[in-house]
C-alpha cells in the first residue's frame, strides 16, 4: 500500500512537471504577443499602415560576351525606367488619386504613352501588388521631367535596372542572340530555379544556349515605402541578399573575321555565311541575312515590331547559317567524289563516258550546266570543271547507299550539335526515304543522278556545309563546331566531343580530293576566290530550288596545305555560285591574309575538343 | 422508473475547447480567402472535412484502447512501410515528398505513424518490471523512435520529424526514467543545439558542468558522457567547416530565416507585421489588412494565427491560446487519472505530439521559430490534418470514458 501510495506521488509530481513546462511554453507565447502586440504595436502599425515593407528585387548583371581575343561583343548598361508601384489598400485617398483622369493623363504624358496602356498596366499593378515598368530606359529629358513631378504623382518611381548593351549593332546577331523580359509562361515554368518578374531571359542565339552561365542570381532586400510609394528606408530586419553576377563568356568568334564576313554580306539581301576553325572546329564567324539589332529587344519592342522581325518571308530573326536548309548543290560533289575513290571503284585517274553537253538515263536527257560539254576528264579536272556528265556517271555506279554513307560520314543530314538552339537537320534521302516517300520501289533510280550533283531532295545548312569544307581540310578528322571556348570562372565547362565519328579514307583520296578543291579555285569555277601568294582550295555550287532564282554557294579552306579557316556562303536566289558567292569569300580571304595585314595570323587556339582518341570510321 | 440520461463521461471541457478551435478555424479561413483572387469558399470544404474527422473521432473513441495496445507493433510497422513508400511513389510539392495518395485522398505518413509510434512505447512501458535507467529497457524504444525520425528527415520534413523525439522523451519521462538522466542522455542535442545557437562551446560547458553536479552519475556513465560530449564538441566545428557553402546556408537559414529574405523570411516579417498591427483588440473580423494583397502568404493553412492576431488582436490571440492550454493540461491531467498505465502512456504521448505542434507554429508566427511547414492543428485549413487532429482527441475522449478500467 505504501508502495502504491509513493508511486501514485511521484506519478503526480511528474503530472506538475509537465503542466509547468506546458504552462511555461504558453507563457513563452504569450510574452511573444505582448510584445509585438502592445511593445511594438506602434512600429508594425505604422508598417502596416502608413509604411509598407516591399521585397525589393537587386537584379542581377548578366554575365558579358568576348570575341576569342577578348574584345569585348555584349554587356550591360544602366537603364532607367519609369515604374509604377502598387499603394497600399489603407491608402484610399491615394489609391482615388491613382484612377483619377488627371494623374493618368499626366503619367501617360510623361512618359510618352497611350493612357489606355498605362490604365491597363496599373489595373494589373494594383491586382497582383507587383510593380509595372511604364517606361524602359527612359531617355534624361523624360527622366528629368519625372523627377520633378514625383512628389505629386503616388506610386510613381525611377528605378535603375541593368540592361543588355550589343555595342557593334547588328554584328553577329543571330550568333550572340537577344535577351528579353521573362513571360508569364516562361516564369510559371522556372520560378523553381530561381526565375522572377523583370528578369531577362535568353531568346536566342549564345543569349539562349548559355543562359544558365550568362544568368547569375538575383539579390533582394526590404525597403521600407511610404504611402507615397516612396522609399524611406531598408529594414533592418532582413539583411540584404547580395545579387551574384552571371559568367562571362569568350567566343571562339575572331571579330576580325566577322568584320569580314559582315562587309562582304553587306548587300545580300538573304543568305548566310560561316567560318570555322578546321583545326578544332570553332565558329570564327557567322552571318545570316536579314539581320537584326537586338538592342531593340532590349528597348523593349511593340508587338508590331516584334511580328515585323519574326514573320513575313523573310524572317530576320531566323539564323540562316544553322536554320535555313539549302540544295548543296556542286558542292555536294566533293562528298560524291570521295565516296568513289574511297570505295575503289575509280582510281583518281579513271575517265568515264566523255562529257558532251548532256547524258542519257533510263529514256531521259540530264544535261550538263555547259551545254558544250567537257569531253574527256578526270577526277580532279571532274571537280575543277565541276562537270555534271562525269558525276552523273560516278553516282550510278557507286549506288545510293554509299553516297548516303558517306554523306552522312560528313555530318550531312543530321545536327552537328553545335552549342546554338534550334539547330536544323537538313536532309540526306536514302532507300528507307524515298520507299517512305513514293512506296517500296516506286522511285526511279535517276534520282540518283540528282543526288550525285547535290540536287535532289538533298537539304544542308551553311553550317553543314562549312563543316565539309573543314573536314576536308581536316582529312577526315571528326569536329564538333562550337562558339564558346571557355566560361569564365567555370573551370569545368569544355567543348563536347564530336557527333559524328569522322570520315574515313586513305590519304591518296584526301590528297585527290584537295588536289581538285585547289584546281577549282587556280583555274576552275572558283577562280574568284583567288587570294594573292595564299594557296585556296574551294567548290561553288549553283543550286536550283522551287522558290525562285537559284541559290549561289560556295565552300573552301585556305591556306591549302595548313588550312586555319574553312568558309561556306549561301546567297539565296542570286545566281551563279561562281560569280556571286566565291567573290564574297575571295574578298574575305585577301583581308585576312593580305600580305600587310596583322589579321593573317589567326590565332591558333589549344584545341579544346579532343578528338584523337575518337575512332576513324563511319 | 426510467433510469435519468446521463452525459457519457468524455473530458467535457477539453471537447468544448477543441470545438471552439475549430469554429475559430472555419471562420478565420473564411476571412483569410475572402480577399481578391483568394481560392473562396474553402470553409465550406473545411466545415466538410470536420464531418468526415468526426466520424474518424467517433471511431477512435468506440474501439476500446485495449485494442490498440495489441494492434501497437502491426500498426507501426505499416507506417514504416508506408513512410519506405513515400521515397518511391509519394507525391512531390514544394521541393518535398511527403504525401501518399490513395484515390483521392492524399495524406502525411508521417502522422500515421506518430499515432503508432505512440502506441508502441505505451505498450513497452506498460511494464511493472520497467526499469529505464538500464540499457535493455531504454535501449529499444530508441531505435523505435530513430527509425521514423530518419525516414520522415529525409522526405525532408525536419518539423515533423523532430516530433518524434519530443514524444519519446514525454514518454519517459512519464515511464519514470529520472530527469537527470534524462537531460544528461540529451545533453549531446543540448551540445550541438547550444553550438549552432551561440557559435562557441563555453555556454554547453557550463551547462553540462551542472548538469554532472545535480545528477552525480557513476564513474562509468561520467566517462562514457564526457567522451560523447567531448566527441560531439571536437566533430561539429570541424564537420561545419566541410560543409559546402550550400549546406550552411541551408542550416542558417533554418536557424536565421532573414537568410533568406525571398522565402521564409519575408513570411516571417510579414508575419509579425500583421500580428503587432492588431494590437489589444485587432482591427476586428473580416477586417485584417495583411492578409490581402498577397503580403501574408500561406494565410489559410500554416500562418493562420497571424490572421487572428491582426483582426482579433491580443485578446483574440490569448484567448486560442487559453483553448490550447485548455486542452493540453487536461489531456496531462487525463494521464494522471486513469489507472491504466497504457492508456495513460498512450495519453502523454499523444497531448506531447500535439503541444509540440501547437508551440513550433505558433512561435513561427511570431518569429521566434524557424519556418518549419507544420499547420496549426485544428486551425489551419487542410482536411487530413483536421482528421489526424481529431483522432487524436478521440484517443484522449477513450482515455476519459474508460479512466477508471485497469
């Protein structure tokens, strides 16, 4: 009994233990409450009624972009923009202000605008209590005037934010991309990796396929407003969270080639251009035509505008160079050519049927772009001359599949996966395509014909075709073209290996192959191209297509026996490939090697994609 | 003569303070979705949802508790089960997995096996021959308690988890080990808590040295404790310096929410902005001012308190924290009571789960706790929460019909 009676005490004294701590841990709330509800009560009131606490955004500098010599393509720069900010509800006389007739019509004056707009863009402001841009990058006299008006106009703000500066224009646009102000969609989808209203989001081009380095992490603090929608000061309770800067980039891109590409594209009206390094596949230049000025994305664009740029037929915002899919053309026989020689079925020297102005298949005529003919030929006088006859010939004997292998061996009809969005595949048709297209063996073999002259249902970009070019240069060595070299302070960024795994031949094959490309230029269709003391070895292409006059092509690489650059032109509907495009990359080729020029010297870089360990083969 | 009726023999005043809360629940969350572009009429899900978690409550009361006494070790080991269950088809929200969803009812494992981790140590420490100052004994209801703990970590739910050891050292303590040991089997959290708070190792120093004075333990448990501790205080600094920026951020801000000013920290600042404006009597109902334009996120569920305290002010924020105390001390007092030692376990396990739960949230409100996640129970808008809540009032309310059973 006695035990009983000991264990029912101490059972109570644990009982008291709790409810103390228990009662204690109310306690604890209660001094809480009194503390914020009476100490303080003045301080929050007046928080939450006089003053507002707003969760200001310190927006974050996108990272810059360097040409391969550091100079400088893409920064920022200060804009000022004329920004409304929501009042809070307490605040009725301020809030009638907003809505009334005078203040719109005198906001909408300042800041150059519609009132309709500036209506609709404080309806949206006061519903979702975030602030609306009424103004970007407003110029002085507007700011200036905006200044002065402020302390009669609530809600209204200057605020600095930085914007993206393209300070060479045009200059590679497509290459570089724009940034714009994220959507609703686009936040929506990336609020979880940190994304907020105002930020900018890459669109295109680098801006885009880097944006996760180029973008650095917004900062944030409280700023203490007034009722005025005026600034009184930070809170001290939440200490400021320092933005972080995003990652420059340096480009594989020389701007002296640029310049160079830009000045001979200048009067092209559609059509694109590449450079790239054979030695490690990185992009020394690129143009496509028409081109834009994205510091007009930066300005903020109408929607017009915007409709302007992206749509009609000729789209300016779409890259050329990797987007737009041609006939290759002639300077498809340099990949018809290889895959006969390195089939063995022709040695370089080996002549077919004479060339006599056209040739006869399966109770047809395909003629030869000289109606008079090339008589007797051989394999590099084949490609110099760029006869049609003799490909034709080549192209029945060799058969669809290796043709399409080898194309394929080159890159063609598949992405090179370079670091740029929405890269096209172009089209490289083989049995499975064309029994797709037509039915199991509802095509003729003559399409062959085609296909061995680049025509056809063939599609390449410039990018694919300069791509050729530099394998050629390269013998066969796989390459992965690529913009960026490096990220700075990513130590761990590199170029990723090639896509495809190279082309394999003997060196007797690339030496007929080059031998032809250097004739071509020296005395054939391509003479244009010519570049004083510098050998060049080169193909044109006249490609003929549906929409109009032909396409003028033309590939090559120089100097021909150390090639440091490869080039391809595409000019849309101009004619001839020899007279229009080899000028263009004759004119680049003698800027950049003329004998007095600093610029013959392109950089050698360290190869940052490593591909000796990559298999030869298909 | 017909016998008179009489009222069965429920805990009166701790039903009618649970009642109460939950009116005051349907009405704030009614008040807090009032606001433009607020997902209206949720008290009407809400008033629901009490519909169902009654008929959950009558059930828990009906079933005698002798049956969950045998049903304790089953019951838990589902709920591990089902917490292995939540890595591999649970369902993602918010950067967490913590739910399961059958059908369309989507709940917390974590709660389930609260309850029966609850059930488990009752039905060990139900034992005349207890003994928890000896290893055997105190050792297993441990590894019962990590167990869970672990799992419902990693989803990650830190909140939730740590009510697992608050719970079991409740139960202990009510099981009888004696608080000196206790606080000195607790004194390596204690080490490592004080660390993180103060930044150096002299403020647990002292404490343990008063600690080793009031309880005077044997030579052995003194060395094996100093070595622990000491253990404790060499690894920590030292493991903090490798962590990754990443990681401290992560463990500063759990500790400082103002490190992170876009999340939790904003929350707490407007928090605390809508509570201090209420003052001594609020700005009265319907009225509350933070609560719209979006300045007092997650208003209906996990910062709830905060509508009360700005539209009822002080007198309107003691008052649901009389409720609560109103509740808790019965529910202690329910374990004082019955005779059954199960039973009476099973009631101090199950007011400590709530408590905790009340105090982390509350305290969040104001700023004097990290932002954890965890609903206010019985005020907060969420149906399973509501259910869990219940259930567990209708364990105490079987407690009380039965107190005077062995």
């Amino acid at each position: 009994m006695l035990a009983y009676n000991q264990e029912k005490r101490s059972k109570e004294q644990r009982f008291w233990t709790l409810a103390v701590m228990a009662a204690g841990g109310f306690a604890l709330i209660a001094v809480g409450l009194l503390r914020l509800q009476i100490v303080q009560h003045e301080h929050y009131r007046r928080l939450a009624q006089e003053n507002r606490v707003r969760l200001e955004v310190l927006r974050a500098p996108r990272g810059a972009i360097f040409d391969r010599n550091g100079v400088l393509l893409v920064d920022n720069h200060p804009s000022f923009n004329i920004v409304f900010s929501p009042l809070p509800a307490e605040s009725l006389e301020r809030a009638r202000q907003v809505v009334h007739p005078e203040w719109l019509l005198r906001v909408s004056a300042l800041v150059e605008s519609d009132s309709a707009a500036v209506t609709e863009l404080v309806r949206a402001a006061n519903r979702s209590g975030q602030s609306a841009v009424l103004r970007r990058n407003a110029p002085f006299p507007v700011l200036a005037a905006v200044e002065e008006a402020r302390s009669e106009l609530p809600g209204i703000e200057v605020l600095v934010e930085p914007i993206r500066r393209y300070p060479h224009g045009a200059l590679a646009a497509h290459l570089l991309g724009y940034a714009g102000e994220i959507n609703d969609r686009e936040l929506a989808e990336r609020s979880q990796r940190g994304y907020q209203a105002g930020d900018l989001v890459g669109r295109s081009g680098v801006e885009r396929s880097y944006e996760e380095f180029l973008r650095g992490r917004d900062g944030a603090e409280y700023v203490v407003v007034n009722a005025m929608g005026k600034r009184v000061s930070t809170l001290s309770e939440g200490p400021p969270l320092a933005p972080e800067a995003g990652h420059d980039i340096v480009l594989t891109l020389d701007l002296r080639v640029q310049q160079a590409l830009e000045e001979a594209m200048a009067g092209v009206l559609r059509g694109a251009a590449v450079a790239i390094d054979p030695r490690d596949g990185g992009i020394l230049g690129m143009v496509s035509r028409p081109a834009f000025d994205p510091n007009e994305f930066s300005q903020g664009l109408s929607f017009a505008r915007w409709r302007q740029l992206s749509g009609g037929g000729s789209n300016p915002l779409l890259n050329r160079a990797i987007q737009g899919a041609y006939p290759p053309g002639s300077t498809f026989k340099i990949v018809t050519m290889l895959a006969a020689l390195r089939a063995g079925m022709s040695q370089a020297s080996s002549r077919h049927q004479p060339c006599a102005g056209s040739y006869a298949f399966g109770g047809r005529n395909f003629g030869c772009w000289k109606r008079s003919g090339h008589g007797s030929l051989d394999f590099p006088g084949a490609l110099q001359h760029s006869c049609d006859v003799y490909f034709y010939q080549v192209g029945i004997k060799l058969g669809l599949p290796r043709l399409e292998a080898a194309a394929r061996a080159f890159g063609l009809g598949d992405r090179t996966g370079i670091d740029l969005p929405q890269e096209r595949k172009g089209l490289v048709p083989g049995r499975a395509w064309y029994d797709k297209r037509w039915g199991p063996g509802r095509w003729r073999r003559g399409v062959l014909l085609n296909l061995a002259i680049g025509q056809g249902e063939l599609l390449a970009t410039p990018l694919q075709l300069a791509l050729l070019a530099a394998t050629v240069a390269g013998e066969g060595r796989p390459l992965r073209p690529h913009v960026v070299q490096s990220v700075r302070g990513a130590a761990e960024f590199h170029a990723e290996r090639p896509v495809q795994a190279g082309v394999a031949a003997e060196p007797v094959v690339w030496d007929a192959v080059q031998h032809g490309l250097e004739l071509a230029v020296s005395s054939g269709t391509g003479t244009a191209s010519r570049v004083p003391e510098v050998t060049v070895a080169g193909k044109t292409g006249t490609a003929q297509n549906p929409h109009g006059d032909d396409h003028a092509l033309f590939v090559c690489y120089a100097p021909a026996d150390q090639p440091v650059i490869a080039l391809a032109f595409v000019i849309e509907n101009s004619g001839h490939g020899g007279s229009v495009a080899a000028p263009m990359a004759g004119a680049v080729l003698r800027r950049l090697f003329a004998p007095d020029s600093l610029d013959r010297e392109i950089a050698p870089v360290p190869l940052s994609v490593d591909t000796s360990e990559v298999l030869r083969g298909d | 003569m017909a016998t008179r009726w009489k009222l069965p023999a429920f805990d009166w005043p701790m039903a009618l303070a649970a009642l109460g809360l939950v009116v005051i629940g349907l009405s704030t969350v009614y008040s807090a979705t009032t606001v433009p572009g607020a997902h209206q009429g949720l008290w009407v899900k809400q008033l629901l949802w009490f519909g169902l978690a009654l008929g959950a409550a009558w059930l828990a009361v009906s079933i005698h508790y002798r049956a969950y006494d045998s049903l304790a070790y089953p019951l838990y080991a589902i709920s591990i089960l089902l917490l292995l269950a939540v890595p591999l088809v649970g369902i993602s929200a918010m950067g967490a997995r913590r739910w399961l969803e059958i059908g369309s009812l989507r709940f917390q494992p974590s709660e389930i096996a609260k309850i029966a981790m609850v059930f488990v140590l009752a039905r060990r420490f139900d034992d005349r021959k207890l003994d928890l100052t000896r290893f055997r004994h105190w050792f297993p209801p441990l590894v019962i308690t990590l167990v869970p703990l672990v799992l419902v970590a990693r989803e990650p739910d830190l909140g939730t988890s740590l009510s697992f050891p608050v719970i079991l050292v409740a139960m202990y303590f009510w099981a009888g080990m004696p608080p000196g040991r206790l606080l000195l089997g607790l004194s390596p959290v204690m080490n490592v808590a004080l660390f993180f708070l103060t930044g150096s190792l002299w403020w647990f120093g002292g404490v343990f040295a008063a600690l080793l004075a009031f309880v005077r333990p044997k030579w052995s448990t003194l060395l094996v404790f100093l070595a622990l501790n000491g253990a404790v205080a060499y690894a920590v600094p030292s493991l903090w310096d490798h962590l990754h920026d990443y990681q401290k951020r992560r463990i500063q801000v759990f500790l400082d929410p103002g490190h992170d000013p876009h999340g939790a920290g904003y929350q707490i600042i407007q928090s605390r902005i809508a509570i201090g404006s209420g003052g001594v009597v609020g700005k009265g109902y319907l009225r509350g001012t933070q609560k719209g334009l979006a300045f007092l996120p997650m208003r209906h569920t996990d910062f709830i308190y905060s509508v009360v305290g700005e539209e009822w002010g002080l007198a309107g924020a003691l008052t649901v924290v009389l409720l609560y105390g109103l509740v808790i001390l019965r529910g202690y007092r329910l374990a004082l009571l019955t005779r059954n030692g199960f039973a009476s376990l099973m009631a101090v396990g199950l007011v400590s789960a709530l408590f905790y739960h009340i105090m982390v949230n509350i305290l969040m409100t104001i700023g004097w706790a990290p932002v954890t996640g965890l609903p206010l129970p019985l005020l907060s808008y969420g149906g399973t929460a509501l259910i869990v809540n219940c259930v567990q009032l209708g364990l105490l309310q079987n407690v009380a019909l039965r107190r005077g059973e062995y």
